[in-house]
C-alpha cells in the first residue's frame, strides 16, 4: 500500500445522526440462519452516542428483548436490534477495508463487520466477512463465500487473542482486496490470506466486482448454535445472555469505518 493512500470513504459517526447518504438502515424481510432478532429502523437499535470511552464518538447497534415482535411478513420474534448497510450508496472494487470496532461480551451474540457484492446471485457474488463473533472473548472469525465455498464449505479462519486482550476490546479490523488476494487483518496482524488459486480450487473467484459495506448485530442463530450448542430458551443464546440483552449489555459500538485504495 501507499505511505498515505487515497481514502475512498470515512465515516467517523461524530455527528448528531447517522449519515443517511452513506447508510440505509435495513428491516427484515427474510429470516436467515435462524436468527432470533428482527432488524427494525428505530433510534432504540441504530444510534449515535458521543459519550463512549476511548473514541469520539461511535456508532451503537444494539439488541432489545421484544417478546412477540411481529415483522412486518407476520413472523413473531422476541428480539430487535440493528443492521445498516451501503447499498446504492458506498461501493468499492478494490482497497482496504477497515473498522474500529468493539464487540459485546454476550454468548451468542453474533456482530459482523461484512461485504457483499452489488449483485443479488449470492452466494456466487462473493461474500467477505471481514471479522464475526458468537460471544466467545478469546477469537474472532473471518471468511469468503462464494461458489461451491459456502456456509459449511467456506474459506475461514479464527483470529485468537493473547490475555490481557479479549474481543470484547477495541480492535481495528481490515481486509485488502486486490485482484489476487484477500488479507485479513486484526490492528495490522496479518491472520488470514485467501489467494486466487486457493479460491479457484473449489469455484470462481467473486470478488472483482463492486461491493458494499454491512454491520449488523445478529442473536442467535446457526453461528453461535453450532459453538455453543444452545437450544434454549433459544437457537444459539441462552438465558443467560438473555438477561445481559434485557440488561443492555448487547451493544456493537462502531468508532469509524474506511475504505482506502491500493497502491496502483
């Protein structure tokens, strides 16, 4: 990369509102991986705060307990909370990707900090999930999705901190796309590289293409199910972290995001 490369996009949040230009909030429609929430556009979910330690100002997308929560599709869940993303508004093709991020400390919980391609023929579109949580202090995951390496099948790896840190902290999570690579990085630590000929092993490379930014705070579903084995109250979390959620501890905080170019 350049000493001082060309930023595409910055977002900072130190605002009085979330910046509707960059950013649509996203109710939901279909239910996927069993989740257990509903995103909704509210205030109460999708917030700015100005009073969080160690940033200036930050993004909040947090989880609620709403027993029967009703979509607007008619399905009834007990929980709301927060999804945005920059479809139609912030694209990239290739550059560096980045946030400051602090993630709850809540089993089952599942934050994500991802990128789609603009297309909607998922998953041969390509999917990267630059960073992913269920809730567990001491790792983080990051991946690709595309044809024929999906859910199960995909290209994953776990980012593991050392004590003091836990991913509960601040961390500046990052991947540089170019045309032959993805590398994932946790405050500059290479963790995670994916080549072309490691993607082109199991399908086609997918992530040439224009791609936009989401972050959102799932709970529960198929993620944290399969790490923690929970099944009830529900699919993923348990009554324990129920009571952190109605406690307002479920809170995914967003310092800045960036998008910055390669070097030509």
């Amino acid at each position: 990369m350049k000493n001082n490369p060309e930023t595409i996009f910055f977002d900072d949040f130190n605002s009085s509102g979330l910046n509707r230009g960059f950013w649509n909030v996203e109710t939901t429609g279909n239910i996927y991986n069993n989740e257990q929430q509903a995103y909704i556009d509210s205030d109460e979910t999708v917030y700015l705060s100005q009073n969080e330690p160690d940033c200036n100002g930050a993004l909040v997308l947090q989880a609620h307990y709403r027993p029967g929560f009703q979509t607007p599709q008619g399905a009834r869940l007990d929980f709301v909370s927060g999804r945005i993303h920059t479809r139609g508004k912030v694209a990239f093709r290739y550059g560096r990707v980045s946030a400051r991020l602090k993630i709850p400390a809540v089993e089952g919980a599942w934050p994500a900090f991802w990128a789609l391609g603009v297309s909607d023929d998922w998953p041969t579109c390509g999917e990267i999930d630059i960073m992913e949580s269920v809730g567990e202090s001491d790792w983080v995951s990051a991946a690709a999705h595309g044809h024929n390496f999906f859910g199960e099948a995909a290209l994953v790896n776990k980012k593991y901190f050392q004590p003091p840190d836990t991913s509960a902290d601040w961390h500046v999570y990052s991947v540089e796309c170019s045309p032959e690579r993805l590398s994932f990085y946790v405050d500059q630590e290479l963790f995670y590289r994916i080549t072309r000929p490691m993607v082109k092993f199991f399908g086609s490379w997918a992530f040439d293409n224009e791609k936009f930014l989401i972050l959102n705070l799932a709970l529960g579903g198929t993620y944290p199910y399969k790490t923690n084995g929970v099944a009830q109250p529900y699919y993923g979390l348990s009554a324990d972290s129920v009571l952190k959620v109605q406690q307002r501890e479920a809170r995914y905080l967003i310092d800045w995001v960036k998008i910055t170019a390669l070097e030509a």
